[in-house]
C-alpha cells in the first residue's frame, strides 16, 4: 500500500500489524505461562484478546520521543566529559519520560488509526480527513512495526515451545532472515 502511495492505508495497515503482533505475544506470555496439561476456555481468550489498545500495547517494544535541547545538550555535554553521575541521572530522566509518552502510545495510536481509516469530526467542528496522514509518519510507523516483528521472530526461532505449537497447528512462521530479505528491504528501500 505504502509503495502505491496509499498513505492512509499503509498507517492503518502497520497499526493492525502492530496490533496482530500484540496478540501473538500475548498469546505466547500465555502459553509459557501454562503447564502441558493446563486448559483454558475459548471464551476467556476471546474476551482477552478483544480490546485495542491492550493489544497494541503488547505489540510495541519500542517508544518515540523528542529530547527537548536542553537535555541534549546536558547529554551531550555529560558524554563528552565522560560524567557518570549526570549521564546516571539523564537516563533516569529518559526513563521517566519514556514511562510517561509510552503510558499513552496505544491510545494515541488507536486514534490515529481511526483517523487513518475514517472522516471524523474534529473538536473545532472542522472534518479530519484520512489523507491527513502524513507520508513520513505513515514510513516511520510502518518501519518501526516491521523492526518489532523482526525482532519477534527471532526470539520465536529460540523458542522451542513456539516451534512445537506451529508444527502442530501447521503453521510455519516465517524465519527472521525471511522476513529481513522480504519486508525490512522493501521498507528501507521505499524512504519516506
């Protein structure tokens, strides 16, 4: 979609991936956290799998935020100087802001993806439009999603549990390699 510049539908394509990719996971905390003769009904994972932005939160391993100049700065210059205690006290500060930006990134991104796929009314009575997604934001979501699935499937090549599961169900997943060679390249090579 993103290579015939379908914008809108490229961001809400990498936020239903991002969302997928959450519900595997929270398929697999699961599954490790069952013994081989332990059960569960149908219906209780059903309802744990029905809500957004749960899954969306299950599916990010990685969080965005903008450094304001004045914390690069003081980062920058604590590098320079090979200052332990202020670098210490920086990450702690990184820390604090990325426990506070990921707090809110699954609802964030639901919305988006709201916007992506429908014309909304917008707070100032004006209409949002789909198109209103931004190429760059479209790349970088999409670039993103596709690092965390890398990054999935290479534990799942670990994981000899997984393996088993999907022999069973026959259903291969494909490698990490598979997916660099078939997806990251064409996502690298598209830009933004």
């Amino acid at each position: 979609m993103y290579l015939a510049d379908r914008i809108p539908s490229s961001f809400h394509l990498a936020v239903m991936a991002r969302e997928e990719l959450g519900r595997a996971n929270l398929l697999w905390q699961r599954s490790a956290a069952m013994g081989d003769a332990d059960t569960i009904e149908a219906d209780l994972v059903i309802r744990e799998l029905q809500d957004h932005k749960t899954k969306l939160d299950a599916g990010q391993s990685t969080t965005h935020f903008t450094l304001s100049p004045e914390m690069m700065a003081a980062w920058t210059a604590a590098l320079e100087k090979n200052d332990k205690p202020a670098l210490d006290l920086l990450r702690q500060k990184r820390k604090q802001i990325v426990a506070q930006v990921r707090k809110h990134d699954p609802g964030r991104l639901h919305s988006r993806r709201l916007r992506a796929q429908y014309v909304q009314l917008n707070q100032d009575g004006t209409w949002s439009k789909p198109s209103e997604i931004e190429r760059k934001e479209a790349h970088a979501l999409i670039l993103t999603v596709a690092s965390e699935i890398s990054g999935t499937l290479l534990e799942a090549e670990d994981d000899k549990r997984i393996r088993d599961i999907c022999s069973r169900a026959q259903q291969p997943l494909p490698t990490y390699a598979e997916f660099e060679a078939r997806v990251m390249t064409r996502v690298l090579s598209a830009g933004a």
